[in-house]
C-alpha cells in the first residue's frame, strides 16, 4: 500500500528534491506539503520559485501548502524535513510529539544518543533504537510514539561508504584524514554561494562543516555497547579523523581524497581493499529497496577517474564511485571517492531511509 | 650593468611568461629567443600566438626567432629554458657543454645531484653546488663552465615555502600530507586542459605530480653532508610525504591543503608556528633581489583565506599565503598554503633565481 | 523489425552519442563500429576513451571496431557519420556509391542541391528528394540506390525550430538576426575548446560558423520549385540572415538571442507569435517516431528563462525551449532560443532522422 | 593641490572600488567614507568584508566610517557614490541641498534633464549643463550649488565608446541592436549573482538593464538644442536601439556583439569604420586627465578577440577593445566591443570624470 508522505520546507533546495524523488516514487505519495506562513495557503506552483533540471512534477503543482504544523500532517506515515536549522528544532520537535516519524536533513538531532544518524548504504542497523522504541511502545499498549531519523551531512556519506566494508573485513580504522573538494548545490540557492566566490576560485573553508565531518564519522561507525542497550559512537582514541573542507566550481559531486591507516598490523594488501569495496552490497539492496543502488561502491581503475560531472550519477545518484585507490606513504592507503551530495547526501537519502523503515515495517 | 638573457621555447607558455617579466626587468635585457624550426627565422610577434593578459612587449615584437642552437645564444649571461621535458633533455645538454648558464623549467635534470633543485624563496644556498664548480674551475685556470639550475614543480613550489621557515625553527618533519587543488594555467594552452574536463567538473589526477612533489620535497628540505662535499635529499625514514593532486577550475594559482606532525616532541604551539611563518624573511629578500617578495609568507587569520582569486597576486606572484592554521586530530597542524604557480612556481622563479646568481655573482 | 546500424567515427564524441543513444533505442541495433585504423579491430571498449556521462552500454563493449569501409557495413540498413569533416568527404562518398544510407553529422555534403538538409523537428519533408530517387530506381528496376542526409550545424537546429511554424503561420521574414552563447560539447574533446579559454572567458568567434548558420537557415527554410521538381533554398532577397556566434563556459545548450521581422506588414502580434509557437506539432511527432518530443517548443513565461542548465533536457533534448518573446524596437520581434547542440542539434537529430525514414519506408 | 574626496556606500562592491582607485591617486585624498549606521563608527578595516583583489590600502584602514549625511562630508571637494539605488535617491539629493558635488553610480537621477549622464572617453562635454549653473550661481553672487553627475550604466558605457566617433564622423546610425555578455562583478557580491546560477550555465535576463542601455544610449549620443539652451536626448525616430542582456560566468568585463546601420546612405566603407574608431581620441585624453587611455579604442584584427580575460585590462581598464569588425548581412557592420564594467562601467568611470571636472576647474 502506498505510503503518505510530508515535505516540511517544501519550497527550499533539499524539500524540491524530495518532492521530486516521491512524485515518481513507487511507495510514496505526497500528501502534504509545508513551508512558512508566506507560502502557506497557495498553490505549490505558486509559492515555489521550482530550480530543478527536471519540470516541477504535475502531480504537486496544485498542492495547498499549509504551515509547518503537525495538525496539517496527521495524517502522514512519514514526513520528511528539508527545513533550515533555524527552524528544525522546534518544528521536529512538535511533530514528534504528536506522533510523526520524520527523517531530517536538518543537524539539530544530529549528536541526539536517541536518535539515528543514517547513511542509508552504510548503517541502517541503526535505526534498531527507534525499531526497539515502537516495540516497547506497542508491548505496553501504548500509541506508537514518534521519532526522528537523521540523515548525515553530505560530505559524510560519501565518506563512510568505502569505510564501512574495510571496518568490517579488516578491522578499526586508526587514523583517516579528508580533504574534501565539495559541490555548490549543497549549499542551497538562496543565494547559496555566490558566483564571484567559485568562478576562478575556491573557498578554502564552509562553516561548521569539519566539525560534523569528524564526529559524525565516528557516530555512524560507531555501534551499540556489548548488552545491545546502548548506542556508543567511536571515541577520538579509536579513531582519528581530520577534515579539510573545500568549496569549488562543482554543480552537483562532492569528491573527497582520503588516506587512512588500519589499527592491525599488518595492513591488508591492495588488491584486498579494492576487492573488498568491489563486493559490498549494502543492506538497502538486501532488503530489495526501490532506490538501493544495484552496485553500492564502484571501484573505478582508470587513472583519472572518478570525476563529479562524469561518474556522480551512478546509480542514480546513489552509488558511490572510488578510484585511484594505491599505498600511501604516510598512512596505510589513499584513494579518491566521488558521492552525489544531494542523492545519497541529502534528500536521496531520506527517501531511502524512508524505503528502509518500510521494509523493516516501521511506518 | 645589464646582462644578457636568452629564452628557450620562447613560444610556448613559460617563454612567454619569461619574456613578460624580462622585459620590464632592470637587470636583464633579452638577447636571443629560441624556438622550434617552424618559428625560426620569423619576428617574434608572427611566430607566438601570444595569450598573456599583457600585451606582448613592444621591445620583443622584433626580435628574429631563432633555433634552440646554443651558437644563436652564445652573447647571453643567462639562459632560460621554457623548454618541453621532450626537447629539454638534450638541448639543455648541449647549451651547458657550450659553457653556458641555463635556468630550466622542465624536469629532464631536476633529480641530477649536482644540479641544484631551488625555489628561491626557500633554498637559494643550493646554487653553492655550482659556485663550488665556477671557483674550482676559475682555480684551475679553466673557462667558465656552463650548468643547469632547475626550476622545482609548481605544486613543490608553495609546499616548501612553509616547511622550510618551520624545519629551521623546530627541527624536521617525519609526516606530511598534501592535496592540492592546482590552476589550469599550468598545463600551458596548446591544447592544455580540456574545457569540458574542468567545467563543474575537477580531474583528480595531474600525470606524474603526485611523485614529483614527494621527491622534490624531499630534495629542495636535504642539504649537504657534514664535511659539505655532498648534496644529500632527505630519506623517506627521515621525512614521509605524501600528495595527492587535482586539476580544479581556477586559471592561476595553487591552493594545497598540507598537514604535518614535526619529529620532535612536544610540538611547537599554533601561536609558535604561526609566529615563525610571519617572521621568515627569504634570502632572495636578504639579498635585496629585485623580485623578492617584501613579505615572503603572508599569515591570513580570516577563516575563508587564502583563496587563489584573492590572494594570488601578493607581492606580484611571489609572495606564499597560508591559512586557517589549525591544529590536527591526525597529525599536528593543518593548514591551506596558495601559491601562483606560473610566478613562484614557473617562470618568475627562473627570473628571481637569476637575481639570486646575479646577486651572488655568479652571473 | 529492428533495423540494423552502422556508427562511423565511432570513438569521436558525436560517434559516442550515437552508440548511447542506440543501444537503448527499440528500431535498431549497432551492427558495426567504424573508426581509424589505430582502432580498427580492438573491441570497442579497449579502442575508446569514453567521456559520456552515462556507462558505456554493456552491448556495444564487445563489438569488434572495423576500418571505415562500406564492405564492413554491407549489412547495415542504417550508417550514421559522426566523422570529421577531414575524412568524411572520401568515406561518405564511397559508402553511398556501394549503396547504403548514410545520415551524417559531417558539413561535407550540405550544400548539395541532391543532399537534404534535415532538422528533423523542422523540415523532414525534404527528404522527398531521396524518396524520390528510391522510387525512380524502383520503378527502374534498378538496385536501391545508396543516399545521404545530413543533420544540419548544431546552432542553426535550434534558431530553425522557432522559425518554421512563424513562417508557415505568418509568412517570410523579411530580416534575421541571431547572437549565439554555444556550448563547448559540440567543439568535442580531443582537445576540444582548452579550459584556458573558457574560464572566466567568452570566445567570441567559431570558425567557419556564421558563414553556416546564415545559409543553411536559408537552405532548411526553402522549399521545392513550383512543379515540384527542383529544391531551391530562400535567397538573400527573400531573408536575410546575420548571426554572431559565441562559444561560453557551458557544457551543453546553445542558448540565441534572436531578432526578427517579418515580410508583411503589419505583423503578427506577440500574442499571436507565442500561440503559434506552443501550438506547433512537429511532423515526427505526428508520424509518431519514438524520439520526437511530446511538445516540440516549449513556450517559456518566466523572465529569466530559458537556462541551459535547466532547460535543455526538455523531451530529452529534442524539445526547444523558447523564451522572453517580446517586441523589438528594431525588427518586429526578440526573443531567447536554446536547444541541446549534441541532441537536436547532432547526434540526436541523426537519430530521429532515421526515425522519420523508417516511419516513411525509405529504410 | 590634492581634494579631498568623499565615497558614499564605502563597504559595498562599488564603493570598495572607488577607495581603491583614490587611495593611489595623485589628485585626490580620501576625507570621509559613509555606510550604513550599522557600520557608522568603526574603523573602516572592521566595517568592511574586503573582496578585492588588490589588498585594502593601508591609508583607508583606520578611517572612521560615518553616516551618509551631509554634515560628515562637508570639507569634501567631491562626493563618489556606490549607494544602492534604495538609498541613493534621498541622501544625494540630500547632499546636492547641502552645495556638494556628487558623483553618482546609481541609477535614481539618469533621467533628469538637468543631471548630466556621463562615459567620460565619450560625452564628457555633456557636464556644461553643471558648468552654466556655477557660472550663474558665481554671476549672481550665490554660495556655489551642489549638484550630481550620474555615472552610465556599465553595459551602456561599452556600447557608446565606438558609436560616438562613428557618429561624429559619419553622421546618425539609424539602427542599432545589441546583445550582451555581462560579466558577474557588476552585480555586487551580498549576494549578488548565486554561483549555481552561473555554473555551466547563463542567465538570458538581467532586470531593467535593457531598458537602461536602450535609453541611456539615446541621451548619451544627445546633444543641446541649436540656441544651447536645452539638452535633449535623441529620439526614437532618430536612433532605434535594441539590446538583450545575459549573464555570463565572467568575474569582469562586458562583451557586446553590436550591430548597426547609419542614416546616411551610402554608408562608409569597412576600413573607414575601423580607422574612424583607431583615430578617436576622447576628450578626457585630450585634458590630459591621469586616468585617460592612452588608446581610447583598441581595433583587433585577430579573429577570435577581443577576450574579456585577455582583453578587459588595456590602458587599466579604460580602453575600450572592438573587434571582429565586419559587414552584417542585416544592417550596415557588425563588430564585438568589450569593456571593463567595474572600471569604464563604474568606480572608474567616476574617477576620470572626477578627474575631467577638475581639469575643467568645475572643483
């Protein structure tokens, strides 16, 4: 049966793309849509100023656009929140306690212990605490309770993608460093970045964004204590992460160059790294997801390869492309990695959250 | 008095660059300018396709193009060689048995050990190598023997302008890592890089780069054994480099973003490292050359800086700007160091090496 | 029944479009792959340096690469020319002498009184002139006679589609002027347009294609001798046409300012110049080929549109968009004119041309 | 002897311009910087976001940033305006009341008839308007009136350089159509023109700039009524003009494909329009006015220039480039004229007529 589903921030960069991914969705269907008190009341068409390469989809033209208020979407089985940070946490907040399931692009919930932070091709395991939370809830008769799933920073996912097959077969990751080339589209178009800071140029910096790449890396490797009852992120002295973040001419891709070292000694070879990205298959392709990606990690051998504006769109948009892996003088292994921020990064992912929490019979 | 400057591969990208600031320069007059047969024997200004932001010099307009024969530059105190790697190797050979002095920006004889590696604002006491040949053949009553001095790699180029000022104030580095976010402008323009391969797009990958700079890091940081008969590179087991390299849309300039863990410990503080950039002082500044950049490292405290549309142009392209120093969770500081690469890290380092020479009287 | 293909220049850019778009077209399948000797006999895999942003198809990675000889392509119903102009006169030539119908990108033969210059959303009624010649040989008894076609220059598609419907609906015009924004993609990639030209650039010249767009604009709009016998394209007296063309920093999308007048007096007004427009259906689309778009020109209302990063994928590239109509105080009316260059305006349009022969039997 | 100068809107893009240009100039000296109350009272280093590429002048540092009003500026010889329109209208008139002299890069007074509008390589004769006021006002014994000089909009400043002399020569052009290419620097940056807007990507529309250049141009090319009382913008009927503008990734510099037709019949040959524009010196160069190009207009012969990156900064940017001079197959010639927006286009043009009003001792 199809699903309802809500966009809060519906006129925004990240809410347009997810009205774009569920109007052809096969499980979803848009059942409401919410913006601030100046779009509300008019016809989504209206209200949006649509900055897509695909057309503003028949389907949501003539949608009213309410507030964002949790009465407006009582009847969703999932909303998802492409909201500003300024808003989210309040908003979310409201919405939880009147029942919704939200997957978030927004970082307000982000550090929560209670609440998963989600790259759909890495850990959706994670989301075992709301799945325990629902039970305990239906167990006590309870009204099923409401909660928040978060989706990762963008330059995040892309990270973990390859890191989360290597932990698995060969073991912690003791140091990795990162150093990001990123994509404009991330940065939303209101105004976003302004063209005189990337035409012949790059911005050396994005606020706040090191910090997240660092410590939500470690919560999305992390795992629950050994009784199960609690959900540990990785401390500093397990890992070491470093981040350098740059802002350049890119539309949509962010490419990341990393180098990591394993804690064992000694190190696996290179051909084992490689085969071992080759053969991930993420849990969302096991669980036969809509939008899983056929191949989760494509290993690319030709030496200039993976480029944003050739290779981000795989899959589409969720597959996750390396190259260039080799030695690396200094640490273990360095290798460049390519995800497309707004598909796996952003509103992509919440849809395959969302896909995921239905295959697992959560909403 | 004036010397006398030959241009080799007076054509191409480099050369022009080299005519460029010859032409206004107080110490240097061009004297003969080489090329491939095609443009011999034409006036300079019908043979180049001139693709400067300068307008070609009037005083090089006329001057006859000759073949890359050391007899056409046998007048010139100075020669500099914009040469391709494919045509370098053997003409260089054959100007320097002619006895005469060339400063070269290819590769062919940069790991030579006794052609000295220099980037004048960092190891100018290199050129000793030749001052030694110069004496000992003046000694011996011998006429003056020709030598090569190699320009290092542009992205080497704004590495070591920090490291070196460090490496003397707080002993040797054992880590380093680079990513380099390079200009286009480096690969020349005939055809250079493709457009579509940096329209929203970055290539990470730049053919032989990546090697380049861990050596030549290596090299241009080595000095001369104890009882100074022998240059010596550093070893990998005294210092680790790693780089990994990128083509990105930016016309001049190199953004690298570096982190490094000294040797000694404890480390310095942030404040020390910063302290120690802001307070170098390059020889070439010491000896009063003429290019020298007034200040050699410009320390920006702005969280966005350096950005290469900016900041490139300090000091006329001589001058290095580091940002965002910071601590590292990996190794001890990280920081973003730009550079101009066709000014500190091509032709312009020719001219200030020339200075150097000129100043040390060598020339 | 699926139709058998031949790509010659199978390896250049507008070869690698055609292979694209190919191997998921339900009327024909690849049969043979043309290119240089250098690749002749390697699969195709192996011989090509893929650039597209899509994986090269499973089913064309094994196909054996052949010489450029019409005894390799005897069985092909089918040959679309991506080659160079450089080669395709000989090859061309020799292929229709053996009696194969070649659709080819190539400027070679378009001016040939016998060769129809096809846009295939415009004008696909000229090609009478080869129906014409295969009934004659029919009724002659002689064997099927081998023909070309060929796709008009990329800028000239796209300033084409408006005109047509305007001048069958309002009569000719009298003057037309056109400023073109061209893409980079249609320059190819090897080198293709040097990054060095279009960052933070405009080249305000492309060889030789004013000189196209005036006349073939002239030759597409013309029409057949009043018994029907004779193809004669519009004189100077009957329109005149003067384009300037520029290339910019995008990668697909010719975007066209254009200006007009009509012949008769007084003109259509705006409102009835943009019903007419978004009335027009095309004759592919009437004839129901699978590539022709569901609406041929899209009328655009928004100030600021078209966008080539927006607009451009309409129909799949085969839709113009067409926007800012409004009055001009020179000629009678302005307006902004962007279609795909390598869809309609290349490979694409070859492509539906072969659509619209088999539509009509003539393949 | 220096005079003191004045810059209204001092933080912002124009502003910042108009600091850097007099903080290096030999007949003026920076006396007052006015902004916004928000940065009224800081030191100007602290109240501005420097985005230059020059670094902020030593001696602007430590002024002490005021409100816009009168009474701040009172010592000023002349008062430059970056104000935004929003602003602009009440603070200069504001200021005019108070007997200043203001030159003004808004648009709020263009259109008055006793406001000169002024490119000063072009109709500088256009300030006796102001001239006759203080004459009067001296003859009658009045305090000295303040009054303002508007500054043309950027893209109008290159398109009326080659019109004048060709006017002046050869008589009215009856026709004129014009399409631009509009570099990004002219919209400002916070946040001016958003990056994704001009990533692989142009823009076909910037607000009320048409209108701007199709009028601006009119009273540009004006003149005084035969008895000089009056001054009076041509008409329609005398001069038709047309323009369309788009946005294009450029950081500077204005490209125009222009196209004209003159009254006079016959009109001049080719090589009497490009010796007509080679021959024109403009009046400011004639004052000798320090800011004055040496060549007001650059006649390129090569085929493919002029460039905006290669060509925007001849004589610092007051030298105007036209190229491609041709005949149009439409109107009489077409050519591409580029210039430098944030120099002739703006800050600079207010300089040079600064500098033409001294010249005249109208300060």
């Amino acid at each position: 049966m199809v699903k309802k589903a809500g966009v809060l921030g519906a006129t925004g960069s990240v809410g347009q793309r997810f009205i774009l991914l569920l109007s052809e969705h096969p499980d979803f269907e848009i059942q409401a849509l919410g913006a601030s008190s100046r779009s509300a009341g008019r016809r989504y068409e209206d209200a949006v100023t649509w900055k897509q390469t695909s057309l503003l989809p028949e389907s949501a033209k003539n949608i009213l656009v309410s507030e964002c208020s949790a009465a407006a979407f009582a009847g969703c089985d999932i909303v998802f929140s492409g909201l500003d940070a300024d808003y989210a946490g309040e908003i979310e907040k409201q919405f939880v306690e009147a029942g919704l399931a939200v997957v978030s692009n927004a970082k307000n919930y982000r550090r929560n212990v209670d609440v998963p932070l989600i790259v759909p091709i890495v850990n959706p395991e994670h989301v075992s605490v709301v799945e325990k939370k629902l039970t305990d809830a239906q167990a006590k008769g309870e009204k099923k309770p409401g909660y928040i799933i978060c989706i990762s920073n963008c330059s995040t996912a892309g990270l973990v993608a390859p890191l989360k097959p290597l932990v698995e077969k060969f073991g912690p990751i003791d140091m990795l460093t990162t150093t990001t080339l990123q994509a404009i589209s991330g940065a939303g178009f209101s105004p976003g970045i302004p063209g005189i800071d990337i035409l012949d140029n790059i911005v050396p910096y994005i606020s706040g964004e090191e910090d997240k790449m660092e410590w939500e890396t470690k919560k999305i490797l992390g795992g629950f204590s050994a009784d199960g009852s609690e959900f540990v992120p990785l401390t500093h002295e397990q890992m070491k992460v470093s981040a350098q973040c740059n802002r350049v001419a890119v539309s949509d891709g962010h490419t990341e160059c990393i180098s990591l070292k394993f804690a064992n000694r000694p190190p696996p070879s290179l051909e084992q790294v490689k085969q071992c990205l080759r053969d991930y298959v993420c849990d969302a392709a096991k669980l036969g997801c809509h939008s899983a990606p056929k191949q989760t990690i494509h290993v690319l051998e030709q030496a200039d390869r993976p480029q944003p504006r050739l290779d981000r769109d795989r899959d589409a948009g969720y597959g996750v492309s390396v190259g260039r892996i080799r030695e690396d003088p200094v640490l273990d292994f360095k290798m460049v990695v390519l995800s497309h921020n707004t598909i796996i990064g952003a509103a992509g992912a919440g849809i395959l959250i969302a896909e995921i929490l239905l295959a697992k019979k959560l909403i």
